[in-house]
C-alpha cells in the first residue's frame, strides 16, 4: 500500500476499449465501469455479494454493491486516483472469472451447479 505511487487514470476512450477486449460484459458510465450479474433468487444474490467482498478485501481495494433480489451490480472506481485505473480492471476480471466459473466447461471432475434442475439454480450465466 504505497500510496506515494501515481497510478495511471485511464481516458473514457482507453477505458472503452479496454472494456471491449477484456471485459465485454461489462460498461462504463459515470465515472465507474460497472456490471449487473442476473441470479436466481436472493440466496444467489447474496452468494454473489459475499463472492465479491471476499475478493475485494483480499485485493484491499472496494467496489460499490447495488442489489436486489435477483440481480447485484458491481461498481468500480479508484477513490484516491479520481478515476479507473489498473486496480478497477484487475478486480473486475477477478470477479467476472469467480462468479461466471462453470466447472463443467473445464472437463474436470467438479461438475458445477446443475443447470436443468431450477431448484439448484444460481447465477443466470451469460
């Protein structure tokens, strides 16, 4: 936590395109890149929030959270750099990879969440 380093604030155009080949999901307006996950019910939403602060505090740096019973929206911005900078993408990525995780997808032995049975569903996948 040096706080001596300037960090790089990334343009609305370098943050568009970045946005574009790394993050496709998700957006940037007002000052935040942003991201709605769609669940299946508030045990989902709340499974998805938890997700989030575990990998937040663990990377000591603190989205925004807005949720509802079926969706949690993740909001990123670097308080102390007044801008996106690498800290955003980086956790941003981190998320997207933990709560759009499919194990089946990988051929391994965990299989995942079953997807046909709606008693057992979690996160609406896209």
């Amino acid at each position: 936590m040096n706080e001596t380093v300037k960090e790089k604030v990334y343009s609305e155009a370098e943050i568009a395109d970045r946005l574009e080949k790394e993050l496709p999901k998700w957006r940037y307006e007002n000052g935040w890149i942003r991201r709605k996950y769609k669940t299946h019910s508030w045990k989902s939403t709340l499974m998805v929030i938890n997700t989030v602060g575990h990998l937040a505090e663990a990377a000591w740096h603190h989205p925004d959270i807005t949720a509802s019973y079926a969706w949690v929206e993740v909001r990123l911005t670097n308080h102390a750099a007044k801008g996106i900078t690498d800290k955003d993408f980086e956790l941003a990525k981190k998320i997207e990879d933990v709560v759009q995780w499919q194990p089946a997808k990988e051929g391994g032995a965990l299989e995942g969440t079953p997807l046909t049975d709606q008693r057992f569903a979690y996160v609406k996948y896209d």
